[in-house]
C-alpha cells in the first residue's frame, strides 16, 4: 500500500540540523501537564551540536562537536543544563574558527585533496553517547577513549584511562550494555586486514575488572553489540573498505567503505567466561544486510536469539551531497527483524517482526541480555514508508500488539529512553522519555509518556527554550545532579 501524503516536509525536518552554539543553564517551566512526583534522576542526551565550524558546513552530522544536554528530575520540577565537551579538536577550531580536521563521515580541511593528502589524525569529537557509572559521567566516540566530565558542572575533566588499563588513543566504544548483575560490558574496535576485537568488563566502582582481546579476520564495521549471560555477540556487516582515497586526501575514511550486498553477515559469539580450553569463537553466516543497532540478546537453551534492526543496505556518503537533502523514498527503511542462533548446528534462522521503519531501540534495563517481553523505538510516522522517525513505536513480542504515538506533523523524534518505576514489578511499568524537535517553533520538548499505555498521549511535554540538534545516544540515571 502506498502512502500519498507525506506525515512530514523536509524543510520541517532540516531546522533539526541548526548548530546551537549556546550553552544554557535554567529551569524549565514552560510545561504542558505536569511531571510525575515519582520521576527522579538525570536523563543525559549526547550529540553533535555544531553541525559548522564558522558557516563552513560539515559533511554529515556525525561530524559534529559533542554536546551534552542534561535534564535533572526533582520533586515534580525539571532543570536543563547543555555544556560542549572541550575536546582539543574542539578548542582549537573555536580558536582557529575554522575546520582544522578531517572527519570520518565526509568533512574535509578546505583546500581539496592538496590540503588533506596524508593527514590521518582526526578528531576526536566525543559525541555519540554519555553514560554514568562508577561516580564517572562519560563522553563516548567509538575511536578513542572517553572524556570525563563534571556531572555538577558538565565541566570537561580530560581524557578517561580507567587507571591506566586503557592506553592513550585507545577506543572505548559509544556502545556499552549494562547486565543487571552490575557489571557494564563494552567493547573496541581496532580495523585492518584483520580486526581485534577488545571486550571490557566493568565493576559498579568503574574499574575494568576483565579485559579479552580477540582477533578477527577482515575489515569490521561494527556500532553496536548485544550480551547475554555468558556471551558477547557481534554482527560484521559485509562491507569492504578501500583505504587509497584516504589517504590521497580524496575521500573520508568513512566514504571508503563499501556494502557488499552479496555478501553473508558473519555472527561473531565470543563466551565472556570460557568454561573450557576447548570454548572457542564461533561464527555463524547470515543474511542480514546492515546493522547498526540491536535491541537485545537471551540464550533459551541451545539457542541465542537477537533482536536487530537491519537495513537492505548502507546507505553510502557520497562527495558533493547534502544530506540535508536526504531522499528517504530511495533509503532503505531500518526495520526489526529477529535471529535464531542455534549453537549446536550452527544454523541462523531468520524471521520479520515488524515492517515500520524503526531506530534506536529501549527496553527495560533488567531484561538487557534475558528474556523480555517489550520494547520501545523511534519510529517512522506510516506503517509502510521510510521516513523521518515521527513516531514512538511498542512492540509487545508476547501478544504481537502495537502501540504508537506520533509527534506528526511537524515533531521529530530522537532516542527513547525506556525509565523503569522504582520497586516496579511490571516489565513495562515506567516512562518512555524522548526529545522531540518542534519545526513549528524551532525548539525541543522533552515527552514523558507512560510506558504501558503509550497512546494515552503525553503526561508532560517540556518546552525548551531553544532547539536541540538531532541527537544520538543518552542515558537515565536515579541520581540527581544540580
């Protein structure tokens, strides 16, 4: 079935890619509804918040400086604090004001191949998710390690090293998972003809209490992963990457890696505690065309079944493009789909959940690698089109049913965070909370909706003061910090 009318117009959805070069500290009372008494805690949001360096445009969002938005919950009130993480690229393009690096997805130094043959150092920018664990609040970019920041203050500390087990320049992914037993897994990715895999394990003091390396053969391009009990699992996406251009100045890094769309997914099942000598890494072949984000993993005696969302294909940066000017009609939609891994026969069965075009999965933080019944995704605003994500999508994987709430027409949204109910017994017993972009007033309003009933519309919607850019990942914790 086609859709005639469009739930969107691209000019709405472009005023979300506006840098925000202000940093603002207040509380919010410009409600609608009113905040439960019972919501207390931090939501941490990360993204890029300049999306140019002086009206010089980046290539792509992903570019983009880190930029933290903090919103603290107390006593039926909400305070939001946003800071930029001061990175060194940071400081010294504000100084420069202008591009001094080269970034992954695209941006290239003024100045055409000449200016950028041979230069590999790109910057770290720390914008892709922020998390607090072990009394630390952490900017996180895959390729390095993390900034430390105040959560008080979100004052930038310096770089993370975890006492010395993480090496200088060494990635801590933007990807962690935390097992309700208390332990935060992590991993890092370190590419090239063949790929070490590094996999963390974190004690709730923050401290790195195991760490196992694991080599790969081929180039891997891996965002994300999924745990359960006793493994970790990872999907290397079938791309090859080509690094000439690269280093030519020609290309980015990032433009030099290729789908290939006849190509099998390899599953890689790495155990986190090896039983025996004889446990090895197993791989299993699919086909899964690309994955960024899974939702969850649980073992059900020989089986491993993972929830993903996965798309046809990558939708590759090309040179000379905007992609403010994104043709969503002609992208393939990320859609959920759910893997059978069978460890005895090392057969993969794979089955469609859901069509509607989805992103950024959530689900209750007790069910992160165990047997669960819900979750929650940005979503696109129609059931049969790719689109801007609109929407806030449940699935109940029990009884099939769907429930959506959309911010359509003119609401954009960003990720869910799924926030459980203290001494909650429900598993969906909580609220969904997200920011959406507001085209109409170019600002964003942090929605609170109730997680068991989603369509009941929003309990509170925060009108911010200003816009938010387009974010990536956040956080929730019961801590609170003014």
């Amino acid at each position: 079935m086609q859709i005639s009318e469009k739930s969107y117009t691209l000019k709405d959805w472009q005023g979300g890619y506006e840098s925000l070069t202000q940093e603002f500290d207040y509380w919010i009372d410009d409600i609608e509804g009113e905040i439960p008494l019972e919501l207390a805690g931090t939501l941490f949001r990360n993204g890029p918040g300049l999306l140019d360096i002086n009206k010089q445009r980046l290539h792509h969002p992903f570019d983009g400086d880190g930029m933290i938005s903090r919103i603290t919950f107390t006593n039926g009130h909400a305070h939001f604090r946003n800071r930029f993480v001061q990175t060194e690229g940071y400081l010294a393009e504000n100084k420069a004001g202008k591009i001094l690096y080269r970034g992954v997805f695209g941006t290239q130094k003024p100045g055409g191949w000449l200016a950028n043959i041979f230069d590999f150092k790109i910057k770290h920018i720390a914008n892709t998710n922020v998390i607090y664990w072990g009394k630390k609040l952490l900017a996180l970019w895959e390729a390095a390690e993390p900034y430390a920041l105040n959560p008080h203050t979100l004052e930038t500390l310096g770089n993370e090293y975890f006492n010395g087990v993480l090496s200088k320049g060494e990635a801590f992914s933007a990807h962690p998972r935390i097992d309700p037993n208390g332990t935060l897994v992590n991993f890092a990715i370190k590419p090239g003809l063949s790929t070490t895999i590094t996999i963390f394990e974190l004690n709730t003091n923050g401290e790195i209490i195991k760490k196992q390396n694991h080599s790969i053969p081929g180039f891997c391009f891996i965002h994300d992963f999924v745990i359960t009990e006793n493994y970790c699992i990872f999907f290397q996406n079938p791309v090859n990457f080509n690094p000439i251009p690269f280093a030519l100045g020609i290309s980015s890094a990032g433009q030099c890696i290729k789908f290939q769309k006849d190509q099998p997914t390899k599953i890689i099942i790495i155990p986190r505690i090896a039983k025996s000598e004889n446990e090895k890494v197993q791989v299993l072949e699919t086909q899964a065309g690309f994955i960024f984000h899974h939702v969850n993993a649980f073992e059900v005696e020989n089986e491993i079944i993972i929830d993903s969302i996965c798309y046809k294909s990558l939708t590759e940066v090309e040179p000379n493009t905007d992609y403010r000017e994104t043709d969503f009609d002609a992208n393939s939609p990320g859609q959920l789909w759910r893997f059978h891994l069978n460890l005895e026969t090392n057969q993969v069965q794979n089955q469609l959940i859901d069509h509607r075009a989805c992103e950024f999965p959530t689900i209750h933080p007790n069910n992160v690698g165990k047997s669960y019944r819900y979750l929650y995704s940005a979503a696109a605003h129609h059931a049969t089109v790719n689109a801007p994500l609109q929407a806030i999508l449940k699935v109940d994987l029990e009884s099939q049913n769907r429930q959506l709430w959309s911010a359509a027409p003119q609401g954009f949204i960003g990720e869910p965070i799924f926030v459980p109910r203290a001494n909650s017994q429900q598993e969906d017993d909580g609220w969904v909370i997200a920011l959406v972009y507001d085209a109409e007033y170019h600002r964003s309003d942090v929605v609170i909706l109730d997680a068991e009933n989603i369509e009941k519309g929003t309990i509170a919607k925060l009108h911010l003061k200003h816009h938010i850019p387009y974010g990536l990942h956040g956080s929730f914790t019961p801590e609170t910090f003014i």
